[in-house]
C-alpha cells in the first residue's frame, strides 16, 4: 500500500507528489546514484589493471630486486633507476596517498568517470608502493562516490 501523498516513479522509486517551492520538478525527477556504463566499467577496470601491474613491475623488479638497486646506487644511468628514485621520493613522501586522496574527494563531491580513473589508477600505485592507508582511504571514497546521486546535465 502506498501511502497517501506519494506515488510511484520509474522502477519502484515512490516521489514526492508536493514539488518544493524553489523546485517545481523535483517531485518529478528522482535522484539516479552516479554508476558508470558497461563500456566505461571495462575502461576503469583495465586502468585499475595496469596501475596496478606497473606499480607491481616498478615495486618488485626495480625497487626491491638487489642487483638494479646495487646497479643503480653505483651510477648507473637508465629509465630504470631514473623511474626508481622518482617513485621512491615520491612515496616517501606519501605523494601516491594524497594524490589519491585529493582526486577522490573531488570525484565525491561532483562524480565524474575521469576522476573516478585517477583516483583508482593513483590509489592503486598508492596501495602497491607503501602508502597504503591513505590510498585505502581514497579508494573507500572512490566506492562511496558511487552513492552520489548524477550530476544535472546543463
């Protein structure tokens, strides 16, 4: 039974039947949560995948493997062990976590699929390379952004 002074929207969604007075439609547009498509799912995955992938290369074959870290404190002058010192600067100075923090909070606040991409792709390094509890915290907002209702198209 529905109570009285509601009734039902598209897909179950029971709407106010009194518009506000600054808002004349807001009983007869329902708040949709921000979800991506399919197509922009399977974009968000795959750069999930290789932030992930090459923040596990970056991690496990130049920061932690003995022979590139003798090689490169020897001198030795590649991408390799160029990539190894900016990403080791850069997380001991937790710049992957609040890079990702940053990005989310802005993603929370207006929901868009690109910052939704930086975020995942910036927390993911974050979360490999040693800044894991601020990262965590950017991907839990990247998660609870998914709540937030779509911003109005102009």
């Amino acid at each position: 039974m529905i109570p009285a002074g509601l009734r039902t929207g598209g897909g179950g969604r029971y709407l106010c039947a009194m518009a506000s007075a600054d808002n004349p439609q807001s009983a007869a547009r329902p708040s949709v949560p921000f979800t991506p498509s399919a197509r922009q799912l399977n974009v968000l995955l795959a750069v999930g995948f290789c932030a992930v992938g090459y923040a596990l290369y970056i991690r496990y074959l130049a920061i932690e493997y003995t022979p590139v870290g003798l090689a490169c404190q020897n001198g030795l002058q590649t991408w390799l062990c160029s990539t190894r010192s900016l990403v080791t600067l850069a997380f001991n100075h937790s710049v992957f976590g609040w890079t990702a923090v940053v990005v989310a909070a802005l993603n929370f606040v207006r929901p868009s699929i690109v910052l939704m991409a930086v975020a995942i792709a910036v927390g993911g390094f974050g979360v490999v390379l040693y800044n894991v509890a601020l990262s965590a915290l950017a991907l839990s907002l990247v998660i609870l952004s998914l709540a937030r209702p779509r911003p109005e198209e102009a």
